[in-house]
C-alpha cells in the first residue's frame, strides 16, 4: 500500500503488532501474508436465524466453525440488520469476529473501532415519524449507542419487553427533541397497515425491507448489508473472488447476490435459497460449520457436508 495510511490501515498494523510483535511489521514477507488478497478470504455472517437461534442459542458447531476460520487466517465478519447498539451479547463477540457491519450497512466497526458510520438528519427522523404516525405506527429507532422506544407503544411486545431486558440502559424513550435522536434505521410491524402506501408516503431517501414475519425495516436509500461488505472489502483490499456470506431472510438478499460465494442457511426463506449458491443445513444443524466446510475455508475430514443444492 503506498501514499498515506488511513486509519482501517493503522487499525489492520496495530492489530498485527499486538497479535504477533513489534519485529513481524518489519518482516514485508509475513506483511504480505497478513495482507494478501489472494489469500485471506472475508465471511460475512448474518445473526438471526444463521449465526443465533432465538431458542437454543449459539451452537457448539457454530462456535468451533468460526474459531477454526479464524485459525485458517480467514476475516469473520458481523454483517447483521440489527443496529449497533442491539449486538452486544458477549457470548456472540467473544466467538472472535473482526468486526461487525450493523444497521443493514450503515455502521461498520473493525476490532472495535467504528470506521464508517451513515446516520439520518433531524428532518428525516421527523419526517418518517410524521408518516407513521399517519398510520397509527409505533416504531423502534435504532442506533449505533441506543434504542429509542416510546413503552406504551409497545406495552406487551415480546421483542420490545426482550431489548429492555437484554439491553437495559440503552433502550431509552422517543424524545421529544428529534435532534437528540441518534439512529441508522427505524422498524416496525406491518400486521395493521397499508405498507405500499406507507412507501409512497415517505417518498424517496428511503428503503423498505419487508419480512416473512410481518417486521419491516425502513433504511436510507442505498444503504444495505452490500454496501457494506463492498466498503468493508475496499478497506481491507478483499478481493470479490474472496468473499462469502451467509443469511437466511430478506434482508441478507443484495448481501447474498453481491458476494462471490453466498449460502443460505437450509432454514432460510425460499426466495433466499433461490438466490444464493449454495443451500447449506439449518442453524441448529450444523448449517454455519457445513457450509464452511463446503467451501474448504475449514476442514474435518470427521463431519459430512449435507446441502439441499449444489
């Protein structure tokens, strides 16, 4: 890399320094390994429904699959639709993840440092709770530090009352002051409205992700779980032919379609399985360690591959 370093670039020689000592920068042989785009592959791993299960967790398979990806010298990355704020489980960022891409694009940390970062002004977070409003739609805003939602919305929501508990103080209350408000994407439940007309009424700026389940999301325009893993790559210097990524529902699509290699978790949605390349076994079936293995990012002669397309 020549010309001045940014700070991804900083950030990537610290984290080898700490790792491997201050005698390895000097050392253009193991740099070049460290750095080699031809080498190094980048996974991109969505967490609902691929890397976490609401009801049994993070499985065992799951956690020896990333930590063997790791110890291969390959990059495992967060890439969820969840906001930053809402990924803080330890027993999630302790299985070694170098780092999360949140807010379906919006918000990227690398180790620990936020490098890139796309928030909404005052005017559209006033306009898009106008809208809702219209339609008699509670809303959750999501953000990099904090959850903003109004309790009475969301008296007896299983999701809501699970972010206070999981969450505690930072799920915070809609504040008057739009300015306060700190957010990369709202969501919402679609059971009671007219979600086309509510797309017309936002106009254009923003994007709107609509679930199996009935959750909606509502993102700037142009920001997706895509967007970035592309930035993520031009930081790193990836290669496209070196990236992989794995999702199960409708916000992991464009992320599915943009990377080289793209598995849909064998409990993901049709339309999921359709657009990836490969269809590996379901989140509590081995799906994360299969599909690693399928690819030869890691390798155990002991477990078998299963798919349900090639």
């Amino acid at each position: 890399m020549t010309g001045n370093k940014n700070r991804f670039e900083k950030r990537l020689e610290k984290h080898i320094k700490e790792k491997n000592g201050v005698d390895r920068l000097a050392d253009p042989v193991f740099l070049l390994s460290e750095r080699n785009i031809t080498m190094r592959k980048a996974v991109f791993f969505d967490i609902d429904g691929t890397l976490y299960d609401h009801e049994t967790g993070i499985s065992d398979s799951t956690k020896e699959g990333i930590a063997r990806l790791k110890e291969n010298g390959h990059y495992a990355f967060i890439c969820s639709g969840r906001s930053r704020a809402n990924i803080r489980s330890p027993k999630l960022l302790e299985l070694g993840f170098d780092g999360v891409i949140a807010s379906c694009g919006a918000h990227i940390d690398f180790h620990k440092e936020t490098e890139y970062e796309v928030l909404w002004s005052e005017e559209q977070v006033t306009h898009a709770l106008e809208v809702l409003k219209k339609h008699q739609t509670p809303a959750v805003l999501e953000g990099p530090g904090y959850i903003y939602v109004n309790t009475g919305d969301f008296a007896e929501d299983p999701y809501v009352v699970f972010l206070r508990k999981e969450l505690g103080q930072y799920v915070r209350d809609i504040p008057e002051d739009h300015s306060d408000i700190i957010i990369n994407k709202m969501s919402f439940v679609s059971e009671k409205i007219d979600v086309e007309q509510l797309v017309a009424d936002m106009g254009e700026g923003f994007d709107v992700i609509v679930h199996d389940e009935g959750i909606v999301e509502m993102n700037l325009a142009g920001i997706t779980k895509a967007t970035g893993i592309q930035k993520v790559c031009e930081m790193l210097a990836i290669a496209h032919e070196n990236t992989y990524a794995f999702g199960d529902s409708a916000n992991d699509l464009e992320m599915l379609s943009y990377v080289a290699h793209s598995v849909a978790m064998g409990n993901g949605t049709d339309e999921v399985k359709r657009t990836a390349e490969f269809v590996t076994t379901g989140v509590n079936e081995d799906g994360i360690y299969n599909g690693l293995l399928h690819y030869g990012l890691i390798t155990d002669s002991k477990k078998s591959i299963k798919s349900e397309k090639k």
